[in-house]
C-alpha cells in the first residue's frame, strides 16, 4: 500500500533537515589523548575532531574545546568537513557549532585581520613607486582578502588586498 504524498514529503522535509543541522560523529569512546596530543596531531587509527560544548558564531575555536574521537570501524568523515587540527586552528565559528557533530567547512572562517571601520595604511607600489595613504575599512578582511577601503584624503572607495601586517595593497585601476 503506497502512503501519503503528504507523509512522503514530511519524511523527506525531516530528513532535509537533520541533514542541514549538521551530521553527527559516529564514533566510539573518545581517546582521551590531550589538548597537547591533539596540538601535536598524534592519533591512533582514523580519529576526528569535534566540539565538547556548544561553540558560538565569532568565536575563536580552541583545542579546549574540541575533543578527538575514533570512528567506529568502516565508517570514514564526510567530505566537506573540519576535523583535523590544521584546519581548525586560529579559525572562527561563523554559525552556532553543537557539540558531538562534524564541523563544516563552510562553518568555519579565518580570524579578521582588519575589522570594519578600523585605520589602515593603505600602499600602491609600481616599481621604485610607492604611494601610502590612511584609510578607513568598509569591510573586515583576513590576509588575501579583497575589501573595500575609504580614503580619509579624498573620500574615494577603493578596493585592496590585506597583507599578513595588517596593510592593505592595491593594484594599478
């Protein structure tokens, strides 16, 4: 007997939403190795990180709150998914992380080396040339991000690349 369409599409909405609230870890026992083991990328078999306790939107993700855990046998991460300290270290959470769930990829920044609204030297160099003028950020931006800067001189809105000191470099337009 063929059931509902209405039940059909309920299965099938619940299912689009589990999926969407982040897919749990399946794991066993977790190892117990510390935060330093953890640091050091020291593991037994195939083992993932996830978070403890609930890790918040803008909130920089700290090894103490991870916790590495063993897959059960047969069963690999996802693609798509944060697990390994490398790619957590330093990131910032850009939506709310719930504990014993993977961490994807997209959930996951890096940490703003300029903030909106903050003072910035900002350079043109053409060869022997450089020019350096203030301005203000009309965006927050992390290094090799491209913003959009305010010239405190002439009010013009230019584009630039933040640089790892915090400067920003433009290109000749």
């Amino acid at each position: 007997m063929a059931e509902p369409i209405s039940c059909a599409l309920r299965r099938a909405a619940l299912a689009a939403i589990l999926v969407g609230a982040g897919m749990p870890a399946f794991a066993q026992d977790p190892t117990g190795q510390s935060a330093n083991q953890i640091a050091a990328g020291q593991s037994v078999g195939e083992a993932v990180l996830i978070p403890n306790r609930v890790i918040y939107p803008g909130e920089t993700i700290e090894f103490a709150s991870l916790k590495q855990v063993t897959l059960i046998p047969g069963k690999h991460k996802p693609d798509g998914m944060a697990t390994r300290s490398e790619e957590l270290q330093g990131k910032v959470a850009k939506r709310t992380l719930l504990p014993g769930r993977y961490i994807p990829v997209t959930a996951i920044r890096d940490a703003w080396l300029v903030e909106q609204g903050a003072s910035v030297q900002v350079y043109f160099t053409a060869g022997a040339l450089t020019i350096s003028a203030a301005g203000v950020t009309l965006q927050p931006g992390a290094a090799g991000d491209q913003i959009k800067i305010r010239n405190i001189d002439s009010g013009k809105i230019i584009s630039g690349t933040v640089m790892a000191d915090g400067t920003i470099k433009v290109g000749a337009s």
